[in-house]
C-alpha cells in the first residue's frame, strides 16, 4: 500500500514524500459509552489504519488528498486560515489538528502536502476520524521535529472532535490510537487516564470483527443526545450524591439513589453506564485470569444492555450480535463503537469460524438484504513512522 500511496504522491504533487507514519483503528472489547460518563474501556489498536505521507512546502498553501476519497480531490486551504469549512468534507479532521497545533507551536511556520490512504471500512465504527488525527498530529510532529508527547497528541485528537467537528465523544479512539501497544489490550481509566496493558490473549479463541455494511455518520447520530441524557441523570443524582461522573458509583449505590432519577429515559442511559463499567473492569480480570467463557458472557450482557438501556444497536446490529450469540464455538458477541451501524465482535472457537461467517451471513442477508463483511486482524501498536 505504501508503494501505491508514494507513486500517488509523486503523480499529484512532482516530489517525494519525506516523511511516513501509519495510524492504527481500533476495537473496543467492551466498555461502551463510557468514556464521556468518567468509567472503564477496554480498546485496542487494530493492523487496519491509516497512512500517510508529507512533505514541507516553501509557502503557508496546505495540500491534503486521500486515496479514499479521490472524487474530493486535492483539498486545499491557508496555514493562516484553519476554520472549520463544511466544503472541505473529510479534511475538516485534519484542519483542526493543524490549528490546535499551530496555537502551541509557532515553529510551524510553512504549509505541507499530505497524501492519506486508509484500509479501515468507512462508516464501521472502528474509528477512521481518530486515525486520521493521529496519524495528522504524528506526521506535523515529524515534519516540525515538535516536541510532542503522545498523550498531548491525544488530546488533541479529542478537542478536534468536541470542539471543531462538534462530536461530544470520549477520549478512548484517540488513546488507543496514539497510545496502542502489539498484541495488548488497554484497561483505560477516563476519569484519570491511568491505564493498564493486558495481553490480548484468547487461547483457542479469536476475535472476528462483523461489519454490518450500514455506514453510520458519527454526527447525524444520536450520539450528542446520549450524552445529555447522561449528563442530565447525572445532575440528578447529585441533588445527594457528591460524584463528578456517573461512573464515580457501583450498581448497588446506583440501584439506591435512582429514584433521584425522575425521567425514565435517563434512567436508562445511567443504568447502561454504570453496569457497563462494572463489566468493564470484570472482564479485564476474566481475560487477565483467562476465564475466556466468562469474558464471553460479559460481552452478551453488555449488548443486551446497548439495546435495552442505551438504545444504540438497531436492526443490523442485533442481527449481527444475536445470531453470532447462537452458534456452537462463540462465547461471546456484542456491537462495538459508537452504535447505530458500524460493526460487532465476537469472540468465537478458530473452529468454528466459517461456521459463524456462514451462518451469519445468511442469516443477515435475509433479513437485512445484503450481506455483512468480517475482518480478523491482530492487535497493533499505536501510531508511529514508517521511515
């Protein structure tokens, strides 16, 4: 790929790249509308990502392109002028890491050419807009030599998306991404940012990754409102409780201050977050302990949960999910990412794959009309340079 993508650069810009990075996708194991609520994640970086190759300029012209997205062509603006443009599609994601970046480093004083190339299935909530954050923010800081650190590298990835696109997301994609380690998951604390690396070891087992083929816009979701709902259950139970997230408290405390919780609907949305944090941190002892059925079970609870309390899976997703959940050989299936489309996992026997790619599929395929796609990829590191 990285050939295709050097060729593509030469084509279009007269030059050679100096500078290559890839930035990875990722999964999320379990942990699901979380992130923004104070509670656990359990992600990892995928091989499926982002690349992308740089060169200085001699003037403040930026050039992007991305090999996805070649009927946009070369998309164009000014170092001195970095406001969101809605005409400027995909880029947006890139502009508004160089303007977080150019107000705390003057040293970037001169525009660049990027060429992006990615494998990750647009719209299949394995995070392509964080990838392309990173993988940005990496390339800038190796084009500049800045000094970058990783986790400001991340944050930055999440104030692109809260403050610029306008997506009240969590810190996880861009954690994972920017912090992702080989063949490890990562147990993050988003109230604290302390994380743990667990081996992503499944014995006789993998993780298949199901993409429902339904792409799903980030923010035409309903992914802002769950957060209200979230925040406003939340102000709720403050009336007593002193907590700064609804992650600060367990089921059983939850279970004795939710009539604090008047609307039904919120009620709900807490009741998901706080049991899945729960399920959070039970399956990080469950893989760390290798009790892979048990991890499984978590996994079915915790759709269960998306569908009932949170609402976020839909027809595709609970196809997906419900049937993998029926077959011999899988301990395990839940959806992934923000909802709505995107994709879902399952953890399934390396037997019994092509049972459940089989039985999936037609089981999809006759109730939603098309078929579903599968990926099995290993657990990546975090982002970095190729050169």
């Amino acid at each position: 790929m990285l050939e295709s993508i050097k060729t593509k650069f030469a084509t279009i810009f007269d030059s050679e790249p100096t500078h290559y990075a890839f930035a990875p996708g990722r999964i999320n194991l379990i942990g699901e509308h979380t992130d923004y609520n104070g509670g656990y994640v359990f992600p990892a970086a995928i091989e499926l990502g982002t690349y992308g190759l740089a060169r200085k300029r001699e003037d403040n012209k930026i050039n992007v392109y991305s090999l996805n997205f070649e009927e946009k062509g070369i998309i164009s603006f000014d170092l001195n002028n970095l406001a969101y443009d809605e005409n400027h599609d995909w880029a947006n994601y890139v502009k508004g890491v160089i303007k977080y970046l150019v107000a705390s480093f003057p040293s970037i004083n001169q525009g660049f050419d990027i060429v992006y190339e990615g494998n990750i299935p647009n719209g299949a909530s394995l995070s392509s807009s964080a990838s392309i954050e990173l993988v940005s923010g990496w390339l800038i800081k190796s084009l500049f030599d800045l000094e970058l650190d990783r986790l400001t590298l991340v944050k930055i990835g999440q104030k692109v998306e809260n403050n610029y696109i306008g997506v009240n997301s969590g810190i996880m994609d861009q954690f994972v991404i920017g912090l992702g380690k080989s063949e490890h998951a990562i147990l993050l604390d988003t109230g604290t940012l302390k994380y743990d690396y667990v081996p992503a070891y499944f014995g006789d087992y993998v993780i298949s990754i199901m993409n429902t083929n339904k792409r799903r816009s980030l923010t035409e979701s309903k992914y802002n409102e769950r957060r209200a709902e979230c925040e406003a259950a939340l102000a709720s139970l403050q009336q007593e409780l002193t907590i700064e997230h609804l992650c600060d408290i367990d089921v059983a405390t939850f279970e004795r201050y939710q009539y604090l919780i008047d609307n039904a609907t919120n009620l709900k949305r807490a009741r998901h977050a706080i049991s899945e944090n729960e399920r959070t941190k039970q399956a990080h002892e469950m893989l760390s302990n290798n009790q892979f059925t048990a991890f499984g079970q978590l996994l079915n609870d915790s759709h269960e949960s998306l569908k009932n309390d949170y609402e976020v899976t839909g027809l595709e997703l609970d196809t997906l999910a419900e049937t993998a959940q029926s077959i011999d050989g899988v301990l395990g299936a839940r959806m992934t990412g923000a909802g709505f489309a995107g994709c879902a996992i399952a953890l399934v026997h390396k037997d019994s794959v092509k049972a459940l790619e089989q039985e999936v599929t037609a089981t999809y395929t006759e109730k939603i009309g098309y078929a579903p796609s599968f990926y099995h990829v290993n657990i990546s590191d975090g982002v970095k340079s190729l050169n």
